[in-house]
C-alpha cells in the first residue's frame, strides 16, 4: 500500500502529477478518494451501513466509517475504484446501475504526521438485501436509521442508535466516528429523498 500511486491536484482540482500515498498524506497533496453510502430500505425506514475500521489499520483504528472509502488510484476512474473499495472492503459486488453519483467534497483532516487533503466522489447505492463479507480491513458492519444520521452534523453529544447485522441494538458514541461534516445532509439525505 505505501507505494500505492495517486493523481495530484491543485486545491482547484487541476491535476498536477503524482505521488506516492505516503507522500500525499504526509506533504498534505489534493488527491482524490471514494465514499460509497450503501442503504437499504427495510421496515419503511432507509438504514445506512457503516463499518467499523480494523483495529490494525494505520488510521483511525476501531473507527466507524462510510460503508466504503477509499483512494482513486492514479490513472483510475473514481466509478471504478467505488467499485473495486466496496468488493475489498465489504464483498458487496456493485451494480453500477444502482450507484447514483451525488456530487464531489472537500476533506482536510490534521492529525500530528498526518495531513490528508481529499476530493471526495460521494456516490449512494442502494441495496434489496444487505449481504456483506467485509474484507481484512474491516472489522464488521453495522446499520443505523437515516433519520439517526443527522445528528451526526449536531454539536457531537447525542448518540446514534442502530444495530448490528443480527438485529440486535446498538448505541454509537459520536466520537466513535470517521467525521465527514455536512456529506450526510448535503449530498446523501438529498439523494435519499429523490430515490424514496
């Protein structure tokens, strides 16, 4: 993974060359990674899948996190790593005709050595059954009620409730998350609405 190439942007996302991953997360370099929101609408309400970070990875261990993220190689179309991140990390094959594009982001995140500045391609898929084998960078899935989420753009005291993958009740502390401000109610509520 350390030598794993990305395509380098300016901050107006002009490209501007390549670097390795370790160099873009240590130089803060614009590069570009993927979200992928998988939902599924069970019991009239839409429930969003989130995993939660292997506790051996490198950043943000035990973490949970946007179902599938992860970075547009160099020379690689942001569809296509969506859908190689989401078969990695959580066994589900996308159909692309049901991934909606939702728009692009802006990340900084700082953190002692580590200085990542992301365009995020946010993409929504929706899902008739969940059925997922999370790969070695996943610990496991979990599913918490879209109407949960939107605490999450609050001021981080309230906690989430969901389940795990059995059904049974989960409680989430804030702080338990990979923080993405303002994704949930800019680009995936909107998309959520215009497919109910």
């Amino acid at each position: 993974m350390t030598d794993e190439k990305l395509t380098i942007y300016d901050e107006n996302h002009n490209c501007a060359g390549e670097a390795s991953r370790d160099e873009a997360h240590r130089k803060g370099l614009w590069h570009e990674v993927v979200h992928c929101w998988m939902v599924c609408r069970m019991g009239g309400r839409n429930w969003i899948y989130f995993q939660q970070r292997a506790f051996l990875k490198a950043d943000f261990p035990g973490y949970y996190d946007i179902a599938s993220t992860g970075h547009v190689d160099a020379g690689e179309k942001a569809e296509d790593a969506a859908v190689r991140e989401a078969l990695e990390e959580t066994g589900v094959r996308i159909d692309r005709n049901r991934l909606s594009y939702l728009g692009m982001v802006r990340e900084e995140i700082m953190e002692g050595d580590f200085f990542d500045r992301e365009f995020a391609h946010v993409y929504l898929y929706q899902m008739d059954v969940p059925a997922f084998a999370p790969g070695e960078e996943v610990e496991k899935m979990v599913a918490i009620p879209a109407e949960e989420l939107e605490k999450l753009d609050g001021d981080g005291e309230d906690p989430l409730y969901g389940t795990d993958l059995t059904g049974n009740p989960f409680v989430f502390r804030q702080e338990e998350f990979c923080r993405h401000p303002g994704e949930f109610t800019k680009l995936v509520l909107p998309g959520l609405m215009g497919k109910s």
